[in-house]
C-alpha cells in the first residue's frame, strides 16, 4: 500500500498488510483515507485525509528525494517507475493474481414475522459489501413448512469479487446479524467447485429444493446447476407443490 501525501512535498509512506484478501483490498481502494504525519528536523507536518490505493502485493516506493537506502528499516530501493526492482522482492512472494468478478447465486429464506424486511435489508447489506454487486433479485416465494413453519424464500445474483470462503463468511456474518431469523446460502458461483468442511459449491441440496430453483428460475430462465438447466431440475423437484410466488415487487416493498 503506497499513500501519496500531495500536501506534504516529496513525500509517500509505504506500509505493508499481510493477510487480508486481495479482493477486500481492492474493492475498498480509494474509499479509506488516512491522516498523515510527517517530521522534519523538529516540524511537525500532518497531511489530513489523504486518500489510500491498494494494490494486490505491497509496494513500496521511495520519494524522488529519499535516500534509496531508505530510512527506519524501509526498503526503498526503486526502479526507473518507481516500483520496487524484481531483485528486491521478498524470495517467497507470489505473483499478483488479477481480481476476477464471478457470478455467484445465492438462496435466501427466512421463516419469522416480517420477513420481507428482514430478506430486503440482507440484500442491501451484501449490495453495500467491497466487491459485490446484485446483479438481479427473483421475486418472493411462499414455501409451506413440512416440518416447521412456513418460509418466504428469494434468489440473487451476486456479481462478486470475493473468494468463495470469503463470501461464505459473508454470508455468516449477515445471518449472525439478524440473530438466525434469515438463512443464506451459497448456491452456485461461476467456475468454482469447491468441497471441505466450510462450504461445498454448488450446494447441493439446491439440486432438489423448488424453494430454491423456482425463485432461481424466474430471475434467471437460462440458469444451470452443476451443468443441468434449473428449469429441467425444477420439474422433477418433490417439493414443487408446496412452493409459490409470493410477491413480483418485494424488494421495493409491494405485495404484489
């Protein structure tokens, strides 16, 4: 991460941040700014919100008039664009990896009184989340419950740049929010198949859930799971009789 202080003459800060994703990094370039503050033989100099651009890897950079030993332990050392040199780079590091956007479907239930509000203000939050972009929401469907109550279930369409554990934990995060009265479940995401202890995509109980391929279905005719079109899977799902449209405009609170 380099920080450009345009009030502070000749001046950049570099830092260095390990273990954040590069696609959380990315998507929150240019959005944080930071005050700065800089000491010359005994001023005091502070740059107030200063804007900071990530890349994917650290660079450091050193200003035009630094010493290229740089100070404090820094490394500084530059070529002509002001990158650091290939022979300066840390042995281990790894090659930037370019930030993908991937299509991911996500399923959304949730069984409590108010649930349009609670599925309305889920879908904001994952909106409003770095790197994603609802691209599409199905209207509201009435699951009757076999076992329980009965559900108010949706589908989006994400537009992501998370990796998929990422987005898992989103998800998490957003049900811990509202205290389990909303469920959501990482269906599909575009060339991704993934299968551990955390998270399996795609997952597979969509494969037989009408809760999940008629509201996919209506936002997306065209869709397919693990290769075979949802409309084909939607047909032969067991529990199609229990499961109807709701509401065509939800998300902007109509009924109907």
């Amino acid at each position: 991460m380099t920080i450009d202080a345009p009030s502070v003459p000749d001046t950049q800060v570099s830092m260095r941040i390990d273990g954040v994703d590069d696609a959380v990094l990315a998507s929150l370039s240019g959005h944080i700014h930071i005050d700065v503050m800089v000491r010359r033989d005994g001023d005091e100099t502070v740059a107030d919100d200063v804007p900071v651009h990530f890349g994917h890897h650290w660079t450091p950079t050193a200003s035009a008039s630094a010493p290229e030993s740089g100070v404090d332990g820094m490394p500084q050392p530059t070529g002509e664009s002001g990158s650091v040199r290939s022979s300066d780079r840390p042995e281990n590091a790894e090659p930037a990896e370019p930030v993908i956007s991937r299509r991911a479907v996500v399923a959304m239930g949730s069984r409590v009184p108010g649930a349009e509000e609670r599925l309305r203000a889920a879908v904001v939050t994952l909106d409003a989340t770095p790197g994603n972009q609802v691209e599409g929401i199905s209207p509201l469907y009435h699951a009757a419950g076999i076992d329980g109550p009965d559900e108010s279930r949706a589908v989006i369409e994400l537009s992501t740049r998370l990796a998929p554990h990422t987005l898992v934990g989103l998800l998490r995060s957003v049900e811990v929010g509202h205290e389990g009265a909303v469920t959501l479940r990482l269906v599909d995401m575009e060339g991704v198949s993934v299968d551990d202890d955390t998270c399996t995509i795609p997952w597979p109980p969509a494969r037989r859930s009408a809760a999940v391929l008629a509201p996919w279905f209506d936002m997306d005719p065209d869709a397919t799971y693990d290769g075979t079109p949802v409309s084909f899977l939607l047909a032969g799902a067991p529990d199609a009789d229990a499961v109807g449209i709701q509401s065509d405009h939800w998300i902007i609170g109509e009924t109907r």
